[in-house]
C-alpha cells in the first residue's frame, strides 16, 4: 500500500473533532478554504501565529500532531524526524531522539503486532483497570518504532499501532467510563489508522466515536460520524460483519436518542446484510462482533421500546448462545434480562438476574454491566421493601462489590 497522500494526521483530527469538509473547518477558522486545502497537502505551510493557535485549541493537539514541520532553518533529517514522532509528542509518552535513527527490521512489525494481538485476546478476561496500563505503553512503544520504520514494515506498525489505541479507547469508553479520554485516545488511533492507509480501520475508530455522542443523547452528532465511518468502510472494500456491525452501532445510538423503530430498522438492514454474507475477510481486530452479539443489540432495542415479550425472548436465546469468551457481555444480558422483568412487574425475576449479573461482575468486571444493575434497581424502587429488593441491596452494596466499583 502507498502512504496515504497529503497531511492526514490533520485531515482526521478534523474528522474526528466533527468537521466533515476542509469548507467546515476553514469557517470555523474564518480562513479561506483554499488554506485548509494547502494545510492538508504533502507539504503544508507552518500556520501563523494567531491562526495556529485557534487550530490547536479547535483540534485539541499541537502543531506538530497535526502533521506540521515547525520552521527555523533546522536540518531537513530532523524535520522529517519531528513530523514522524508526531503522535508521541501528542500524547506526551514518548520522545523520539534527535541523532540519526537506526531504521527497523521487518521482524519488527512482527512482534509489535504479536502483542496487539495478545492484549485483542487478554481483553475479554483481564482486568480493564490492569489491561490498560499495558495497552498505554505498548502504543508508546509504537510511537517510539514509527520514526525507526519505513514502507511495509512502518505501514505494519501503524496498523497494530491504531488497533493498540482502539482497545485502549475501548477500554476507556465502556470500562471505565470515562469518555472524554476516550476521545483523545480514539483520536490516536484514527491517526495512526491513516499512517497505515487502512479504510476498514479508520471505520472502525470513527464508530466508536459515534458511541460518545450517542451515549449523550447528542444524535445529530453521532450521525454525521457514521456517516463518516460508513464512507471509510466503503474505501474497504468492507466484509459483512463490518457493515453489519456499522448498522448495529448506528441503532444503538438510535436507541439511547430515543428512536427504536429506526434502530430495529437498522438492525433488520444489519440481520440481511450477516444472511448475504460478502466474498471479504473479517479483520482480525473485529472480535467484539457476531450473529450473537447483534442479536443482542436487537433485544435491547425492543426493551427499551416496551416490547417486553420480543425483548425477553431474543435476550433469552442470546444468553443461551453465548460462550465463555462473552462473559462481559452475559452481564449484559442478564442486566437487560433483569430489566424487561421489571417492566413486567416481576420483581423477584428481575432481582434473580441482577444477581446472577452480580455474579459475574465479581469474576469479570465490565462497567457496561453494572451500570444495567444500576438502571434495574432504580426501576425496582416501588418494590423496594419486598425481600428480593432488599436482599439485592444486600449484593449491590456489599463490601466486595462496592470498593470494586469505587476502584475501578
């Protein structure tokens, strides 16, 4: 694969920061678009002063993350050096040294991309709070490698590099709940998924920040950045189990605004899309994702919409399909089991799934989970003295459970 042309570090932090055109940006500037247009060219000219510092602040990253060389008469080795460590001196992990880089083998990329697919796997069964750490400074190694790297061996490392900050923006955003790092680090990954010229990718990262929005009920928002995801999936060519999975975090967000007859419209669309199939591969990254996982989705959406019985039946036969790598999202599950019980006005079902629920938070924390078991116990407040309410109480605010939370 060829180098993606122009500057693409800025051309996605203006994506990701929700300008779609270089029109867009230029406006928000107040700067023509013909000066966009030469910021996002091979070579871009160094912004002035004012301007730079609007960009930056609009951006959220420096100049030199946003792909520009700074001026000064420094030699033209260290210029390129300073446009190649870009992404470390983003995020302030990693410098790269000044004196003549010793370029990296192909064997390299091999074993940065073992351990992107080490952490993909640890994933599933290793602590958010513990994995994460680790993820952080295997990206930082990548920032370090990228300026020791040329043509596919470089293309490599970027790759498993974006795929490094995509888990670790994962983590973030479901894990841990903290969505405005979540952001920044997808920011990264959208980077690095340019640095790697890989469209698949770059779709997957854009997704995933549709979820932020979506999350706040900002659908608007959240729109535009699938439609932006959905052009980069379209550069692909794209699998079906991406396209599919595009269209069940579309009406995931429909959901949460408040519109499940387009989210079960969605995932209708991504059900036909699965039976179609594509002569495509799966990436090997898309591992959040199946038949079970989207039949998932579509239980949660007629829950929500107050289709209990569609909602309890699909949920039931996910639960009874799920494997053992799927215990975060069993807790899922169970938590939306719990609450299509409650709906129904059977508070000792719904208390008996919050538990079960419960259950597996103490053996695989998943902040996705609890926040199910919290929604659950606030739907249970008119049967808050009856029993199975209390005893609940009793295992939502033990001591394990509760320092467990607050840690995490």
């Amino acid at each position: 694969m060829a180098r993606p042309a122009g500057n693409f570090r800025l051309k996605a932090a203006r994506v990701a920061a929700g300008y779609y055109s270089q029109q867009a940006l230029a406006e928000a500037l107040g700067v023509g678009v013909r000066q966009v247009r030469r910021w996002e060219s091979e070579q871009p000219p160094v912004p002035q002063p004012e301007v730079a510092q609007a960009l930056t602040r609009l951006l959220g990253q420096d100049l030199e993350a946003l792909g520009f060389t700074p001026t000064g008469g420094r030699p033209a080795g260290h210029a390129r050096r300073t446009v190649l460590a870009a992404t470390a001196a983003a995020v302030g992990l990693a410098t790269v040294p000044t004196q003549a880089i010793a370029m990296q083998p192909a064997t390299a990329a091999e074993d940065f991309e073992a351990v992107t697919r080490s952490h993909r796997r640890l994933y599933w069964t290793v602590a958010p709070a513990t994995l994460h750490p680790a993820a952080i400074a295997h990206a930082t190694l990548g920032c370090a490698l990228l300026p020791e790297a040329a043509g596919q061996t470089r293309q490599r490392i970027a790759a498993a590099l974006a795929e490094t900050w995509l888990l670790a923006g994962r983590i973030e955003f479901f894990d841990l709940r903290d969505p405005d790092q979540a952001a920044h680090t997808l920011l990264r990954a959208l980077q690095a998924a340019g640095e790697a010229d890989d469209p698949l990718l770059g779709a997957g990262v854009l997704a995933h920040t549709a979820f932020i929005p979506g999350w706040d009920g900002r659908r608007e928002e959240a729109v535009e950045r699938m439609v932006a995801a959905r052009t980069y999936a379209r550069r692909g060519p794209a699998p079906a189990e991406l396209l599919a999975w595009l269209d069940a975090v579309e009406a995931e967000c429909e959901t949460r605004c408040g519109n499940p007859r387009t989210a079960l419209h969605l995932i209708g669309h991504a059900e036909d899309v699965l039976a179609q199939g594509s002569d495509h591969v799966s990436p090997e990254w898309l591992d959040w994702f199946s038949p079970v996982r989207l039949a998932a989705f579509k239980g949660n959406t007629p829950l929500r919409a107050g289709h209990l019985p569609q909602a309890r039946t699909t949920l039931l036969q996910v639960l009874d399909e799920l494997g053992p790598q799927d215990e975060k999202q069993a807790t899922v599950i169970l938590g939306d089991l719990a609450a299509v019980e409650a709906a129904a006005g059977n508070p000792e079902a719904a208390c008996g799934y919050a538990v079960r629920a419960l259950d597996q938070l103490e053996r695989t924390w998943y902040a996705m989970g609890m926040d199910r078991v919290r929604e659950v116990r606030r739907a249970l407040a008119p049967h808050q003295h009856e029993q199975c309410v209390r005893d609940l109480d009793d295992r939502l605010y033990g001591w394990s459970t509760t320092v467990s939370a607050l840690a995490r």
